[in-house]
C-alpha cells in the first residue's frame, strides 16, 4: 500500500441488508469488511446473497491503484450503484467477486 495507506479485508459477523425501492436486493450474515484510508466501511456480499436479476451490467469501469479495476452494475433507476473486482490487487484477493453497494445497512 502506499505511504499511510492501509486496507483491510476482514470476514464479518454482522448481518447487512440491502433495500432499494422497498425491495430487498441484497441480504447477507458472511459480508466481507473492507476498510480502507479515508474510505467508509464497505461490505462486499457474496454474489449468492445478491439478487443479482435485478442487476444490469454498465459499462463504466474504474481503477484504484490499491484495489485493481472495478466493474459496475445498476439497479432499476440507479446507475454504477453496484460494484465488483474480478481481479483484484492480491493483498485485496479476498474481495473477488464478491458484490459492493453504495447503500447497505446493517441490521440485528
């Protein structure tokens, strides 16, 4: 990592929800926990706990130079709201697929 820089991926215990327009879209008890410098938290959920119909792929495309390049995908009327790295940094491997929303909540 850079200078001062640091991320972490650890294996979380919380249960997080995703909602958009009233309708579950994601909901897991195994997300991943990234924290990143002068980043929020951000949970990366398995692709098995996303409803992953209701997803579109886009074609935006971003690079972070600690992660690698994401991929993106919208939900109906939200563009790049969803993202992934199918080939991420190694130090970040763990992240691998595993879907990543702008808007999750974490629920008891």
């Amino acid at each position: 990592m850079g200078k001062g820089h640091t991320i972490t991926v650890e294996q979380g215990t919380q249960r997080v929800r995703v909602v958009h327009d009233g309708q579950v879209v994601a909901e897991s008890e195994r997300p991943l926990v990234l924290r990143e410098t002068g980043c929020p938290v951000r949970y990366y959920l398995p692709p098995q706990d996303v409803r992953t119909e209701l997803l579109t792929p886009s074609e935006t495309h971003t690079y972070c130079p600690f992660k690698g390049t994401a991929s993106y995908w919208s939900l109906p009327g939200k563009e790049d709201t969803v993202w992934a790295y199918p080939d991420p940094k190694p130090e970040v491997s763990g992240i691998r697929d595993h879907l990543c929303f702008y808007e999750t909540e974490e629920v008891s």
